[in-house]
C-alpha cells in the first residue's frame, strides 16, 4: 500500500512538472501510443518591417530626366537653375513610397462592407463630433458660403487623416521625386510619372510663394498635405486663408482646412440646390437591362424615369434629378446598388473611388447622429 501511494504521488509530481504524463494514476509506465506528445512552439510572428520614411541618399542630381525636368521648371517658372541643383542634391529615393503606391495583388475581391468598418468606427465618429462641436463656427461659415453641408466637410477630413492625426512624415520633396521618376511598373506608368512631375513642380511654386523651405513638408507616401491632404498642385488652386490670418496653413489650421475641402468640392461640381438624399439604395431587376448604366464614368447620367425602365427602383421616389447607378461590391455577399446624384460623383473627385465617396457620406451621417443632429440624412436606406 505504502509503494501504491508513493507511486501515485509520483505520478502527481511528474504532472505537475512536466508537459506530459509518462506513467497511469498506479505509477505504470504508459506504452508509446498514449503518450502525451510535446506541442511544437508555436513559430514566431514574423515582424513587419518599419516604414522607412528617410530613404537613401542616390544622387538625383545625376539622373539625366531630373536634370531636363530642372530645366525646364527653371525656364517656364524663373527658378535659379543652380539653387534647383543644389536642393535636388538633398533629396532622397523612398522605396516604402514606391511599394505604397503599388495597386493590390488580383484576385482579392472588393468588400463595402469590410472597407466601411474601417472607416465609420467609434474613434472617427467620436473625433468628429469633438471637431465638428470645436470648430462649428467656421464650418457653418462654409456651408453658408459654399453650399456643402458641415457633415460632409468633417467626414472627408476624418476620413483623410482622423482630424490632423495622421497627416503623414514623409518628405513631400522625397515622395514626389522618387515616384515622379522612379514610378513602379504599372499599365499607366508614363502618365503616373507626369502627374508626380506636375505636383513635384507645384511643390516648388508652393513653397517660392510662401517663402517656405521645400524640404521642410511633410506629408503622404503620395505627396498630399496637411488635415485634408491636399495634394499640391490642389493647394495652389484650392485652398482658402479662412481664418484670415493672412497664410494658408492646412496642417495647424483647422479652419483652412474645413474652407479649403469646401471650396475644392464647389469647384469639383458640388450643387447646393440638389434636393434629397446624396445616395438613395436602390433595387435591380433580375433581367439586368441596368447593367450598361454602370461604369458610366464619375458623373450623374440618367434621369428617375430612365432608371426606373431599365428596371432600377427605390422604396420612395428620388428627387426628379440626374443620378448614376453605384455598384458596391461586399466580396461572396451580394452587391448593394444605390442611386448617387452629383454631389456625391462631386466627392470622387476628391478620390476616384465609390468606396470612399460612400464612407465619407455614411462617417457625415455617424457624426450628425452622434450630435444628435436631426436633419435630413445624406443617405437614405429606402427600407
């Protein structure tokens, strides 16, 4: 009995202290095929490398394209042609901004619903009613002046950079050059590279304007500045000094970014007298005689009465206006159709998506409910 006892406490032991059991509750060995087998350690995460936001030191300067480029700005714009040559010396190739810009692998399916969960979120809503609440006077002042309505103001601005928190840390002079010139492999790279030209150029007008050292802005692996993220060519154009200090400054000051995002989207097609909802939900008939309405560009096309015999329709009847037939896509679940009218074509304009031009007027309406606003929604479900 006493061996029995000193057996089992044992195997007790043996439990506690080690990760398997070799012997049975009476002290016997245990054959191979009940042996607890030792879990393998898990393998160790694999650590995503840091984003590099200072690049590498390649010597732009001897590049024979930047050189022609610096010609021909300091010819068309009156720059000293040696002062270019001595700034470029001091930029760097950002290869993170290269990969960034890369489009995503085929293949993945677009999901709404999984992008709008990302975007409409409690930090978003919550940040835009702090923003919308300490900054009501000047986002009133811009819907009195310009006609677009103060929650979609905050939505774009919460959408860009969450209020001011992310406005991006790379070099705008680094991101431009490296993707005006050394732009990744892509259908449309010869275009893509213009554009980078074109904004590196409106970089430069920029900061000769404001009497800013170049090298001194930072932004998005693209280039875009500031709490609306504005690229630079669009600061040149769009932005306003709305709080009239006498600069334009869309990185500190909120109330230039609120009118500059204003003004931008008035002078993108944005209608102050288009009446209803901006997006109205929508059911297709199964005969698909709607299917050519799609992909019809950024721009409201169709009339109600149009939409209707292609077999569109909404549980209560839009507004007789102009509208497009949006397609969102939610991966293996069905897709949502919703009637859009210009002004919601007037928001891809700031980016072409749908994806985005749909979060922004769903994070407007979060935000409004969550300061108990009680106007009329900018989308409406129809259920």
């Amino acid at each position: 009995m006493k061996t029995l006892i000193t057996a089992l406490l044992l195997s007790a032991a043996t439990l506690g202290t080690t990760a398997t059991a070799q012997v049975d509750r009476y002290g016997y060995k245990l054959p191979p095929s009940m042996q607890q087998k030792k879990k393998k350690p898990a393998a160790p995460k694999k650590k995503v490398p840091a984003t590099d936001y200072t690049g590498e030191y390649v010597n732009f300067g001897d590049w024979k394209e930047v050189r022609a480029f610096l010609d021909d700005v300091a010819e068309r714009d009156g720059f000293d042609r040696a002062e270019l040559g001595a700034l470029i010396n001091q930029v760097r190739y950002v290869d993170a901004a290269v990969q960034l810009v890369k489009p995503a692998p085929p293949g993945k399916p677009k999901n709404w619903q999984a992008y709008s969960k990302l975007m409409i979120d409690p930090v978003r809503t919550d940040a835009g009613v702090k923003f919308w609440n300490e900054n009501a006077e000047a986002l009133s002042r811009a819907e009195s002046l310009y006609g677009v309505p103060a929650e979609i103001i905050v939505a774009i601005i919460g959408v860009e950079t969450v209020y001011g928190r992310n406005t991006g840390r790379f070099r705008v002079l680094d991101a431009l050059t490296t993707l005006a010139f050394s732009y990744p492999e892509a259908p449309q790279r010869r275009e893509r590279m213009a554009f980078f030209r074109g904004e590196l150029e409106a970089t430069l007008l920029f900061a000769r304007q404001t009497g800013i050292d170049p090298l001194s802005l930072k932004g998005s692996f693209a280039g875009a500045i500031g709490m609306p993220q504005f690229m630079p060519s669009s600061v040149m154009k769009y932005a306003v000094d709305f709080d009239g200090n006498g600069k334009i400054d869309l990185l500190n000051s909120s109330s230039d970014a609120i009118g500059s995002v204003a003004a931008f989207l008035t002078s993108h097609g944005w209608q102050r007298e288009q009446t209803g909802a901006i997006v109205q939900a929508a059911t297709v008939s199964p005969n698909r005689t709607w299917e050519p309405m799609l992909q019809q560009g950024l721009k409201a096309s169709y009339r109600t009465a149009e939409l209707s015999a292609a077999g569109v329709t909404t549980a209560t009847p839009a507004p007789d206006q102009l509208y497009g037939l949006v397609d969102l896509q939610n991966g293996a679940d069905p897709t949502e159709y919703w009637l859009a009218n210009n002004n919601f074509f007037a928001i891809t304009q700031y980016n072409r998506s749908y994806f985005y031009a749909m979060s922004v007027v769903e994070l407007g309406q979060a935000v409004r409910l969550a300061r108990g606003g009680a106007s009329a929604p900018a989308a409406a479900s129809g259920m």
